[in-house]
C-alpha cells in the first residue's frame, strides 16, 4: 500500500509546460485497516497546491465496497523546465 501511494502525483491538474514534477519531499500513509491488493481498489487523490516549486496532496485507498483503508498526504518538488534554443518558446 506504501508503493501504490506513492505511484502517481495527485498535482496533475497544475502541472503545465513550464514545470516537471520531481521527487517526493515528504510522504505519510495512515494505515487504518489491512487491504488485499489482488482485487479492487480505489486511490483517489486531491491536489491542494502548486507553489513555490513544491505541491501537495491528499488521499485515500478504500476497497471495492467503499471501507477507507488508508489516508495519505504527499509534498511534490517541481522545477521550472529549462527550454533548449532549438525548442524555441510556446
């Protein structure tokens, strides 16, 4: 459960061009029951705020028939992309 929290960033709504997203600062997962990973789960994840080079999120892992699982909380760094010359501007 550790892994799959961490698996994707839920600050896809605020990336654009101009910013990539990097490492993870600081990661916690609250374990509030055990999950079986061989069947369905759901990972939804809120994105809060992009700022200053670093976002964060929230969520949760909840099975098939909705029993909360897990709760999470992520920091994301972000790095302004470099554009090469040959790219040019967009």
């Amino acid at each position: 459960m550790t892994c799959l929290s961490d698996v994707h960033s839920g600050l896809a709504p605020f990336r654009d061009d101009s910013w990539t997203p990097m490492s993870s600062l600081d990661h916690a997962v609250w374990f509030h029951r055990p999950a079986r990973f061989d069947d369905w789960v759901l990972l939804d994840l809120v994105p809060h705020t992009v700022a200053g080079g670093r976002g964060r999120y929230s969520g949760t892992v909840s099975t098939a028939d909705g029993v909360l699982r897990a709760s999470l909380t992520q920091e994301q760094l972000y790095r302004q992309r470099r554009v090469r010359p040959s790219e040019g501007t967009r």
